[in-house]
C-alpha cells in the first residue's frame, strides 16, 4: 500500500462502525418518525352524496325531517353519529335544505306546525322557516344545503355531506 | 473551538476515560463469538426501543389488544415493520443470549473471578424469558391466549404452592383482563427494569474484570 490511501485498521473499524450504525440507525429511525407522526398526516375528510329520499315525495310548503347516519372510524373503533335535515319544498323544482343541529350549542332543532317556528329544546332557541334567527342565543341562521350541495338524480334529493 | 468544547465535557464528564474503559479496552485474542454479548445488548437495545414505539398504539385490554395490533399493523405507517422487528427481534434475543450463555460456558469464563458475572447472567436469562413469555400473551389471539393458559397451568402444577403462583400470574383462577393487564406491566415496567439494572451490574463487571482468555491446550 503506498501513498494516501492508506488507513489503519482502527480507522478502518472506525468508519465501518460508524457507517454500519449510522444505517441500521436511519433504516429504523426513519420509519420509526412516520409510525409515530401518522395520526396527524391522516386527513380524517370523508365526503359522500346522501340520498334524502324521492323529491316528489316530499310535501310542498312542510318541512320535513330526513335522517341518516354516518360511521366514521378513529384507529379501529367505529362511531356511528347520526344526522338529521329538514327539508322543505318550495315548489315542484325548488328545495331548501337545511341541517337540524341548532346553531348555538348543536342540539337539534323541531319544527313547531303551530308557531311555524324551528325550536330549539335546549335554550329555546327559534329559527324562522328559512332558517333565520327568530330569538334566542344562537349565533347565526341555521346551515344550509345550497348550490352545488344539493342535485336530484331520477327524481332523488341527494345533499353532499362533507365530514372532518 | 470544538475541541475547547470537548476538553470543558472532558472534564466534567470524564469522555475520554468512559470510552477507555468500554470501547477501547484492551481484550485477549478473540473471535466472532466474543461477540454474542455486545449482540444481546443490541437486540435488547433494538426491542427497547421498538416496544417504547409499539406502546403508542399498543391498547392492553380484551377488548381492544387484538384490534389495536390489527391497526398497527395495517393502520399504522410502518407498522408492520416496527412490529415485525420487535416480533422477529425477540425469537433472536432468545437464541443469542442462549449461545452467548453456551459460548461462557465452553470457555469456562465462569470462574474466578467472574463467578457473579455468570449469575447475573442467569438472571438476565431469565428475565429474558420471562419478556418472551408476557410479550407473548399481548397479541390475545387464540394462539396467545391458550399458550398462556398451558404456561400458566404448568407453574399451577408446582406441589404445595402450585395453586398460589397460578393464580398469583393469571391475577386469578381463569386468564382475564387482569392476567393480560399484569402480563403487560411485567412485560414493560417490571422486567424491563430488572433488566436494566441487571444489565448495568453485568458490563460493569466486565470493564472491572475484562474479558477472559480462551483456555489453551495446558488448561
């Protein structure tokens, strides 16, 4: 062996030590970071079209409930949480749609044939027939499906539901 | 610079006397089986670590043990791997200590004066059998629900005391959320640390008495 190549042995353990650990360090360390952090690289978004039910069957003028549930699943337990919408329509074509959660602390709103009045059976809370707020503390009207959330498809009413 | 900071550790710390007496001591002529040790404190090191990960998902109760290892396995990024390692890396813990054990034996470095070496290495053993047999129960699939079962009833067959370390282990008559429960704090709290500290006695033995030499022809 001649000039600057040489390395003696020790510095030759050395560096192989070194080399070796470094890469036995990153091909477990690496994956390591991702098993830990992979909760909060999952979006947790779902979105689906939900089928209300067939237009014409919903009364003109009424507001009328449809619920459904969703599942959503968190590592690997699975929740069922169901939802609920009034929908009303205001001619052969035309629909509101808007969610019954009360927009002050989320419980669900009734609709009240007497008073033509949303109440909310927690605060009292009262939301006028398109949603707007009567009375009480909720902080604005109540959500609605509108625009490009709602289609019919073969005479169904479906709302894109969007969760997460 | 680097070296000023260095030699202000050094001397608070004693660097350069720790890596002496462990990494660059003398030893006699050897060979790859003089490695055996080193090997089961990487593995040791190795499982260590994989389990810390393993615990962040790892849910020890019946009704959550085998979904939560489903998850890691199918959820989880890298779950697989990390479970593997830590699955595969206790069989080969097992196996090295064992040849590590046979390797002293055959050498005679058992005797004077590394005589509590040895037993200490008995009780790293053991200790390292005992990880094998609670780690074994976690999954609570059938495999591991039964092999408990059969462990557990052998330990119940022992005269007198039989019936006490059976129930004693299972934390009752019959294997139940309080058998995995016990298994899992044995398995991540008490035999770890025993471990540990037994491991700590155990290298410092070794720096104190160095390794020993193969006997000759004459021995």
């Amino acid at each position: 062996m001649a000039g600057s190549h040489n390395i003696s042995r020790r510095d030759f353990i050395k560096i192989t030590t070194a080399a070796v650990g470094t890469f036995i360090g990153a091909a477990i360390g690496l994956p390591a970071i991702d098993f830990l952090i992979d909760p909060a690289l999952k979006s947790g978004k779902t979105d689906a079209w939900i089928p209300l039910g067939k237009l014409d069957a919903f009364e003109i003028g009424k507001p009328t409930l449809a619920t459904f549930t969703r599942s959503t699943v968190n590592g690997w337990e699975k929740t069922v949480n169901s939802y609920g919408v009034f929908v009303l329509c205001t001619s052969d074509t035309e629909t509101l749609v808007l969610s019954n959660r009360c927009t002050h602390l989320g419980c669900h709103v009734n609709w009240n044939v007497d008073k033509q009045e949303y109440i909310c059976p927690c605060h009292d809370a009262q939301f006028g027939i398109n949603g707007e707020v009567l009375g009480g503390p909720p902080p604005r009207p109540l959500d609605r499906f509108s625009g490009d959330q709602v289609k019919v498809e073969d005479g169904t009413l479906l709302i894109h539901f969007l969760e997460g | 610079m680097w070296k000023k900071l260095f030699a202000w550790l050094d001397e608070r710390l004693a660097l350069n006397d720790l890596y002496k007496a462990t990494l660059d001591r003398p030893e006699p002529k050897g060979n790859w089986w003089n490695t055996l040790g080193s090997a089961s404190l990487f593995l040791f090191l190795l499982q260590g670590a994989t389990g810390i990960f393993l615990s962040v998902y790892y849910t020890p109760s019946p009704d959550h043990a085998y979904d939560s290892i489903q998850y890691i396995m199918n959820g989880v990024a890298f779950g697989w791997l990390i479970r593997g390692i830590h699955h595969w890396g206790s069989s080969v813990m097992v196996l090295v200590v064992f040849i590590h054990m046979i390797r002293v034996f055959v050498t005679a470095s058992y005797k004077y004066p590394r005589e509590l070496t040895w037993l200490i290495g008995v009780g790293l053993l053991l200790c390292t059998l005992g990880m094998g047999f609670t780690g074994y129960l976690l999954p609570w699939n059938q495999k591991a629900f039964w092999a408990t079962t059969v462990g557990t009833a052998i330990a119940g067959s022992v005269p007198w005391i039989g019936p006490f370390l059976l129930k004693a282990l299972r934390g009752g008559t019959d294997l139940s959320a309080l058998t995995l429960s016990r298994f899992f704090a044995a398995h991540i709290w008490i035999l770890p640390a025993a471990l540990t500290g037994l491991i700590g006695v155990h290298l410092f033995l070794i720096i104190k008495h160095g390794e020993s030499e193969f006997p000759g022809k004459d021995d």
